[in-house]
C-alpha cells in the first residue's frame, strides 16, 4: 500500500481561530512561533494505513501542541547553596586524593 494514499496534513491558523480568548491566542503565538509558517501550524500523519487513524492521530498531536502551548510555565528555578557539611567533604576527598596520588610518585634525590 502507498503511505502517501493515507498520508493527512492538518493545516491550523491560532491567530483566526474563535476557540481561544485574545489571551490564549496570544500565548499559542509565542509558544509556537517557531512551528508556524505564514501564521499556520502545520501537523502531518502518515505512520497509519487508513487515513481515518492518521486524521485522528493529526487531531490528536495538534491538540497536544495546543495543551502544551496554553500550559503555564513552570516555576522559575531557586538557586540553592550547598551545605557546609558537603563542601568540607568535598575538600576533604580532594585533599585525600592528591596525598594518594603524591604518594604514588617517585622520590625526590635531596641530596
């Protein structure tokens, strides 16, 4: 069979759709400014071979976009300080691991 007989392209403009309210609108834009090409979000299925799974999967993936788009961004990250404790450890192995490494090496002729 000819995957290019069953193929479906979903074509979707988010800037003329009455779905959404100016805000969402707004917020699919710049969410999916990089996936628009002249103001469409284009989505192709082809992995099906009867169109009407691959229409459904089409479906389906641009609702997923459009979920995703809408979703409020996660909290911003809170830098942390690591503890006293983990620091003096750390220095510690380190300090362990040059005497283990400098006890390795040859010695020195002094004289």
């Amino acid at each position: 069979m000819n995957t290019t007989d069953s193929r479906v392209e979903l074509l979707f403009e988010p800037a003329a759709s009455s779905a959404f309210t100016q805000a969402q609108r707004d917020r699919i834009l710049t969410a999916l400014a990089d996936r628009l090409v002249h103001d469409r979000i284009s989505i192709v299925a082809s992995e099906y071979r009867s169109q009407f799974r691959n229409r459904a999967a089409a479906r389906e993936r641009l609702a997923d976009l459009l979920r995703r788009a809408l979703a409020p961004p996660p909290p911003t990250r809170r830098a942390t300080k690591r503890t006293r404790g983990s620091q003096v450890r750390r220095l510690e192995t380190k300090r362990r691991r040059g005497e283990i490494k400098a006890g390795r090496r040859m010695p020195r002729d002094t004289g």
